[in-house]
C-alpha cells in the first residue's frame, strides 16, 4: 500500500475522536506544595481546573504526570495498552503502527515505563536469588567518543563493564532492581532489594559470597550450592531465576538488540510489571495509574541526572554527558522525584 495511504488509513483508525475523561476525581492534593486545601476552579480545554488555597497556584489532575503534556491523549492510552497487554515489540514498529515518529515512540515509550504500577510484595518464604549480568552500554548516547561499540565490550567473566541486574522471585513474585556495575556487594543487596525481604524471607542462591553475607547479616535461612552442582542436596535450586534470566537476554538483546544501561531499569520494569501482573487478578485501570503519579513528569526530565548519579555512584566507569535533548522540568518537586528515583 502506498505510504500516503497507510498514513490515511492510520489516521481513520486513531481518529481522535474519543475525548480522555479526566474527571479530576483523582486531584488529591496540591502538586506544588502537597497542601490538601484545594477547589474546583473552572475548566481548560475541557479539563477541570483547580485552585490551591494554600499557596494560590492552578493545577490540572494531570500536571506534573506524563499525561499533562501529551496532545494526542487517547492515541497514548491506546501505546499503553499495547505495551501492556500485547508482545514486546520494537519502537519502529510501533512508530508505524501508531503514525507517529520514532522520537515520538521513543518518548512515549519512556514516560509509560516510568509511570507503570509498582505491584509491591515482600518475600515470606522460599526466594531465589541472584544478579542477571547485562552489558554495559551507551547505545544511543549521541557525542561519546565510543558510542555504540562500547556495548560490545570483548571483556569475559564479571568485569567493571557487567550490570548487575539484581533478582528475587518466587512462583508469584518477581523483583528486579539495577544495582551497580561491577561486583555486587552487600551494601548493593541491601540497597536494591533489602525492603522486599522479611525475617521470614528464606534465601536460595548458588555459591555467591555477597549474597551469604546478606543473609548473614539479616539473620536469614540461607541455602547454597556449587552453580556446577545446580541444586542443593534437598533439591533446592535457581530454575525459575535462570528462566527469566535467559528471557530478559532475548528481549534485551534480541527483541531490542542492545538496551542503553540509561534505561535499563525502565526496561527491567516493564518485564518485572508483565510478569507479576500475569498472577494479579486484580484489573489495573492503568490511566488511573498514570494521573496518581504526580512526579513522573519530573523523573522523565532529570533522566540523564538520575543516570549520571548511578553511574558515579555504583560503578567504576567514567560519567560523560552525551548531547542531549532537553526537556523542561517542572522542579517543583525535585527531591521528591529524586526519593522515587528509578535506579
Ligand atoms: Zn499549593
């Protein structure tokens, strides 16, 4: 079909026709100063206004979530859904499928993965865990002298070039957290994933030293074995982690050929996200989501910021800002974005 066509065609399938309620049911508080003093006041552009008492500025239900900036609402909605509930596919596909541009699709698909559910659980019992090693790379990272090839780094065996893709699971729950470059330490556990475990938490890993030293210092059942050996002597072993760890290297890998460490938590989100909600029966009414998450706008612009501290923080790589688009940032809110930070 010839591309003018298409373009019509998509268009006929998207028409924006269906207006995005946003009843401002979901306007708690204040977004610039958190007061909860606040009044109805008027509409714009079909979208109620309010007024706060306290500090006297206008909000919207969705300033300050990735929705207050989007024009095209119901054809965003429907990227959601996709990413959500169909498989993982690549954002060029996405562009075509959507009629919108690959920059487009590359935003969108940031600012939903930075507004997903968090489906919060804390491990009561058997719980395996390990780190998922990923390559580091700058993939995308316009302006670095190494750009791309520094992804495919030739180094072998744990390295200061292996991320560290912390994970825990049961047969219900999954948690994955980015947690450093480099070897993992305890002080990484601890950090990335130590609110998810409990006193009841027990712990099954292969030899690894980092993790014994965790559970030594939580005071935790601990159960180990040699990786050549794969279980314990009762039959203890680490298939479900090594299942997801091969899934998560098709997807980074294959799906989409090579994921920049920039994002890789976002990523590690979306999987974490689709495997859990496999056993939520609850529904999600995911734009309900996106309207309580009145910092996502914050997080999406301080990006590159959040980056730069982890990779001065948990890494031993050098940190070289890339030429970079700029967004404006609310900065209402900063430390709060910071708190909610997603590395
Ligand atoms: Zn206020």
């Amino acid at each position: 079909m010839p591309s003018i066509e298409r373009k019509a065609l998509i268009k006929e399938l998207y028409k924006e026709t269906e207006t995005v309620q946003v009843t401002g049911n979901y306007a708690k508080h204040c977004p610039h100063c958190e007061s909860k003093s606040i009044s109805r006041y008027g509409t714009q552009k079909g979208e109620q206004r309010f007024k706060c008492g306290e500090c006297g500025k206008y909000f919207k239900e969705t300033t300050g979530t990735v929705l207050g900036r989007i024009r095209k609402k119901s054809l965003f909605l429907k990227f959601q859904d996709a990413m959500i509930n169909e498989e993982y596919c690549s954002i060029k596909k996405m562009a075509e499928r959507f009629g919108v541009s690959v920059p487009t699709a590359f935003n969108w698909r940031h600012k939903i993965l930075l507004s997903l559910p968090e489906l919060n659980c804390k491990f009561q019992d058997e719980t395996q865990i390990d780190d998922i090693w990923i390559r580091y790379s700058q993939k995308g990272r316009k302006g670095l002298e190494y750009g791309k090839k520094r992804g495919g780094t030739s180094h072998k065996g744990d390295s200061n070039y292996q991320v560290k893709i912390l994970t825990a699971t049961n047969s219900t729950h999954t948690e994955m957290k980015v947690s450093n470059i480099g070897r993992l330490k305890k002080a990484d556990i601890q950090r990335s994933l130590g609110d998810k475990i409990t006193k009841k938490t027990i712990l099954i890993s292969d030899k690894h030293k980092s993790i014994q030293g965790f559970a030594i210092d939580n005071k935790l059942e601990y159960h180990s074995f040699k990786a050549s050996q794969h279980t314990t002597k009762d039959g203890k072993g680490v298939q479900l982690l090594n299942n997801i760890a091969g899934r998560m290297d098709t997807l980074l890998n294959r799906t989409f050929k090579g994921v920049s460490t920039k994002y890789l938590q976002l990523y590690v989100n979306w999987f974490k996200f689709k495997e859990n909600s496999k056993n939520n029966i609850k529904e999600i009414n995911l734009q309900n989501e996106i309207l309580s998450k009145k910092y996502t706008w914050d997080l999406f612009s301080n990006i590159e910021g959040i980056y730069g501290n982890f990779i001065k923080n948990h890494s031993a790589r050098t940190y070289r800002c890339p030429q970079q688009q700029k967004f404006k940032a609310q900065n209402w809110n900063q430390n709060l974005a910071f708190k909610n930070s997603f590395i």
